[in-house]
C-alpha cells in the first residue's frame, strides 16, 4: 500500500473512533443532564448583560455576633513551593451568603438539598432607601409589598424579594453593624407581616436583604428567620448592588456552596437582565 494510501486510511479510522466517542459523550451528557438537573425555572426575560451582587469577601468584613468570621492562611507560596495555596476558616454566615432553611429549624433542607432550580429566580426589588435613611430600623411591611405589585404587576411564580434599603453603601464602616452603647444593632430587615403575606399569597422561593439579617437589626425573637426558613424558603443576607438593576425584569443566580449538612455558607451571587 502507498504511503499516501496508509495516511488516508488511519485518518478515517481516526475520524470514525472521534466521532464514536462524541457520539457517546453527548448521550452521556443528555442523561447526566436528565439526572441531575431539575425543571428549569421560569426567566424574568432574555437577559443582555449580567451583574455582580457580591460584597468581597475579607478578613474585616463586618459580621452579625462580631469579631474576625473569615480567615485565609497561606499554606503554599509559589515564590517557595510553585504554587498558591490558602487555607480557610469561615463562618457559614458571612459576607453575602445563603441562609438555609436548616438554620432556623430541626429538619429543613440543608444548603446542599436546596434544589437548584430554586437558586435561579425572578427578581423583585422593594425600595425602602428615603425610609431606612431616616429611620435605620425600618422594615419592609405588607404596604411595601402591595406598592411593589400595584407598580409592577404580580409577584412572579418562584420568584426571589429583595430589600433595598441602601445599606450595602456602609458595608466599610462600623455603620454595617451599627451597633449602639448597649450593643443593640440598628439596620433594616424584613416586618414578620411582610414574609407571612410572601407566604401566603405568593409562591416566592427566598427573599433578600442588603443588611446583616433578615430580621431588623433591633429584633430580639428573630421572627422572620422562624417563620420564613422552616417554610423551606432561603433567605439571602448582605446582598450587593441592587441599585445596579430595575425594580423588575432581572433574574437572580445564587452560587450557593453544596456543603452536606451545612445551614448556609458565603455566596456568588449574580443577575442578569
């Protein structure tokens, strides 16, 4: 056989095993894809560009009891060892992160049971920014709500309520916390009536808060976090940048760590729109 004969021939045994092995690649992911994936969520709209709605995680971030909740050791330096590498020690709850309804009860989902089509979301952003400026407890009440729907329509079906309150801005200072002689925190949060009118009345999967908690800052029976976590619903705290997108119309992605047993963990969270 020539040598332009052979070089023919091992290319068409090359070709025909390549494409044997896409084919056998795509019927693998089709049924990991029917495995492990659920029904996929409902879009607010075909989205055109995305938005970062993370605070940076850090040594300092402010936290809800206090003190250092986040720390990086460097186990690898690439100057000494070829590589870096750090080693962890967080706080489920810190920085923006998910609250899973497990934290807040004996037998809620995990973070890691939370279905995944639940962690992508319509968007609907309530603005409490002129009331929280003058009043640092204020909360989001069923007026709130019943505002937002009179303006933008219904709350679409699993969708994700998000408080502005424009406390995200003093995320550097001790404003974050603002805690008082007493160590009494002031910040705003969601009213109890609020979530019990989500719950009721709208098949909402989480609602967000761009402060420290879901609860008011001032609260002392945490009544929202009890009442809306056991419900198997999330929560999303220290929430970023929602000035950044319209009231309606933007779909929250909640990046949400899969730590067996765990009652939350940090978070990427983004929107499109």
């Amino acid at each position: 056989m020539c040598d332009f004969c052979v070089i023919q021939s091992v290319k068409q045994r090359m070709l025909s095993r390549r494409d044997f092995f896409r084919a056998t690649a795509v019927s693998a992911g089709v049924a990991t894809a029917a495995s492990f994936t659920g029904a996929m969520p409902a879009m607010a709209q075909a989205p055109t560009k995305i938005s970062d709605m993370t605070h940076e995680m850090h040594p300092t971030f402010p936290a809800f009891g206090g003190g250092q909740q986040f720390e990086m050791s460097r186990i690898f330096d690439i100057a000494k060892d070829g590589y870096n590498l750090f080693e962890l020690r967080v706080n489920e709850h810190t920085g923006t992160h998910l609250d899973a309804p497990l934290h807040f009860s004996a037998d809620g989902q995990s973070v890691a049971e939370i279905p995944v089509e639940n962690l992508v979301a319509p968007l609907c952003i309530v603005d409490i920014k002129a009331r929280a400026a003058e009043n640092p407890d204020a909360q989001v009440t069923p007026d709130d709500l019943k505002a937002w729907i009179a303006a933008h329509g219904d709350i679409p079906e699993g969708a994700c309520v998000a408080m502005n309150s424009g406390w995200d801005a003093h995320v550097n200072s001790d404003k974050f916390r603002n805690a008082d002689a007493d160590g009494v925190m002031h910040f705003p949060g969601f009213h109890v009536e609020a979530t019990q009118m989500l719950m009721e009345e709208a098949n909402v999967v989480g609602i967000a808060v761009d402060s420290l908690s879901l609860d008011h800052g001032i609260s002392k029976d945490f009544a929202v976090h009890y009442s809306w976590l056991p419900s198997n619903r999330w929560g999303l705290e220290c929430i970023a940048n929602l000035d950044a997108l319209p009231a309606s119309g933007a779909t929250l992605i909640v990046g949400a760590p899969k730590n067996r047993g765990g009652t939350g963990g940090p978070s990427r969270v983004m929107a499109m729109v």
